[in-house]
C-alpha cells in the first residue's frame, strides 16, 4: 500500500471507529472529515502532506497562469469547442453524465451550443430519475427527443467498449467555483466575513463548519505555496476545496465507472476516458484568476452565479434560475464502496475485506 493516490478514512472509521479517540496519535487525520464535505482522501496539490499512509502526487496538479480570461462563458465554450474536436477526431462515442445539477446543466449547454449535427447525433446523455426531477424544464425542452439517452444505472464499462467511448460528467465544479460553506455564510449574509482578511480572524475554524485547528493549520501550510495570494476568508474557504479536494471528487467515481476493468484498463480509462470540464488547465485558471470576482457575486446570493447566468442565458428559465440551490447530486455510481480502503497509483484497489490488506493497515496505521 505505497503510492497511494486514494485513502479513505472514512472507510477506515468504519471499520475502526477509536481512530477518532484523542489518545490514538494520528487521530487529527481521522477527524478532518467533522468538517463540512473535508474530503475523506486528504492529499495538498501544492506540497507534500506528512500523513501516516504513502502518498503518490497528485493526480491533477495545479496549472500555470496560462491565460486571463475571466469570463467563465468564453473559458466553458472553448473546453466544448476543443471536446467537440477531439471526439469527431478520434471516433470515440461521447457521453455526459448528466444530473440536473448547475455544474452538468452546464456542460451540456456548452456541448449544444458548440456541437455541430455530427456530436450531438453521437452524444449519449446519461441520466436518472433525479436529473430529471432536479431540472425538468431542461430535460423535456432541450434532451427528451432530442438527444440519445440512457439511464445511467444502465452504463456498463467492460474491456470491449472502456476505449471506444469517453464520459464527460461536472465533477470538480464545486471546487471550481465555490464551497457549501461559502453558500451557507452567504444565505446568513455574512458578506462582511467573507470579506475579512483571513489573517485578522481569531478562529478561522469558524470558516469551515465543523472544520478542527488541525484543518486550520493543513490550510495555513498550503497558502505558503499557493500559486496567489490568499487574502480573504472567501479565499481561504475556497482555496482548501480547490486544494484539498480535487483529487477525491475525480477519483470517486471512478471504481463505480470502471467495476469490471483490470487496474491496467481502470488506468487508461481515466487517462483517456474521462474528460473532466471543470479539472481543465483553462476553468483551473479562470478559478484562481476570477475569485475576488466570485466573492462580489456572493452578495446577489445567487450560488454559482457564473454558471447559472451561463446556462440562464440559454434556456431562459427565470425561475429555475432564481431557485437553484447548489445541493448534492446522485447518479448512482456516487461513492466507491465502504470496502475500498485504497488505490495506488497503478489503480491496484486495496478492500478491507482482504486479511492481507488488514494486516499492512494495521502496521502502516499502528494498530497491532
């Protein structure tokens, strides 16, 4: 269990809940997770973490400033152009991950608007009872009869089809765009909060509900290695989703996508099988460049204003617009399975259920 680009704690606490205890010593890496939506796989993006597990560098490294453009409608409409491209190039089958949510709605608003007869004959939208309740409007105006469909629940990936089709789904839009705990100092109008330079603030465990002076000081480490400057408590809320999370939220579905593929295919799968609109170089960039933009939004207490407009301004649904709420999404392949323990960076799946396994947790973690 070396070079581990997955670790989860929580499956971990399942299995052994006195790793929380405060006598246990490595108890602050198991309690991160009482934070709202800390990520039970805790890796930096900047630098190397000291956790008790071996880590593998990120699976999605922070970009360089390669452009500054702040205008999310252009930065989303040209990763569509260059997604459009790249399949009617390579021949692959096209499908989104579709939920109703703002970060898929998204997506496929870029795909309609940049495909051309040929993409949108081959794209397959994939989808559930939920997106259909998340967004009705959307789906019986603009996919239902339109577009291809499938239940997702349907979608199996197999060594005869893994490297003939790509999925696109919304994963790293929260951390693209903002974090609950922002939506919720936003709902309470704690603008002047967020405002506050992070650096005045006495107890910034109050910026991240549920969130431990551990948590604080792992954020603290991070900043000194930023690519910008974080100076506001927006900043540093936002800056731990956009620095811890990533990994995890594209690494989650993952195992659920590719069930029935070696860790050879489960591999090239993710490397050329997945297209992750919101892990692009491009929407990384816009992120980091648009913040104090993002933070002056908030005021409108509009979550994810930049996106919403975006899709607003296709579809026109005035109340869809002024209602949506940033909430969790379910597809169906959410989670990975509270047996999975780990994944190394050969995506060889580690599960609690194998006694060998066990044992080299056990040393790794000094419980026998």
């Amino acid at each position: 269990m070396n070079n581990l680009i997955f670790f989860s704690t929580n499956a971990v606490i399942s299995h052994d809940f006195d790793v929380t205890d405060s006598d246990y010593q490595y108890h602050n890496w198991f309690n991160l997770t009482k934070g709202l939506e800390w990520p039970s796989h805790t890796t930096s993006r900047v630098h190397q973490l000291n956790t008790p597990w071996s880590l593998a560098p990120t699976v999605c490294p922070i970009p360089k400033l390669i452009h500054s453009e702040e205008n999310f409608d252009n930065v989303i409409d040209s990763i569509a152009e260059k997604f459009c491209h790249q399949i009617l190039q390579s021949g692959k089958t096209p499908y989104i991950a579709y939920s109703g949510g703002i970060d898929s709605t998204s997506i496929l608003v870029s795909l309609l608007k940049t495909g051309n007869t040929n993409f949108l004959e081959k794209l397959i939208v994939l989808y559930n009872n939920n997106s259909i309740k998340e967004n009705p409007y959307f789906y019986h105006r603009f996919i239902e009869k339109k577009l291809q469909t499938q239940d997702i629940n349907t979608l199996n990936i197999d060594s005869l089809n893994f490297d003939k089709i790509v999925i696109v789904d919304g994963e790293a839009g929260n951390q693209i765009l903002g974090w609950r705990a922002i939506h919720v100092h936003s709902y309470y109008q704690n603008f002047d909060f967020l405002d506050q330079p992070w650096r005045t603030v006495s107890d910034l465990t109050t910026a991240i509900p549920g969130s431990t002076a551990f948590t604080v000081e792992l954020i603290k480490d991070s900043i000194h290695h930023a690519p910008i400057d974080i100076e506001t408590v927006y900043d540093f809320i936002w800056w731990a989703n956009f620095n811890f999370k990533f990994d995890e939220v594209l690494i989650r579905k993952v195992p659920g996508y590719a069930k029935n593929l070696t860790a050879v295919q489960t591999q090239l799968f993710y490397n050329h099988g997945l297209y992750r609109f919101y892990a692009q170089p491009e929407m990384q960039v816009w992120s980091m460049i648009s913040k104090d933009q993002r933070r002056n939004s908030t005021r409108n207490v509009i979550s994810k204003w930049a996106p919403k407009n975006y899709i607003y301004q296709f579809d026109g649904n005035d109340l869809w617009y002024a209602s949506k709420k940033e909430e969790a999404s379910y597809s169906g392949l959410d989670g990975i399975g509270s047996k999975l323990i780990a994944i190394d960076n050969q995506w060889n799946k580690y599960s609690i259920a194998d006694p060998d396994v066990r044992k080299a947790l056990g040393k790794i973690l000094q419980r026998i």
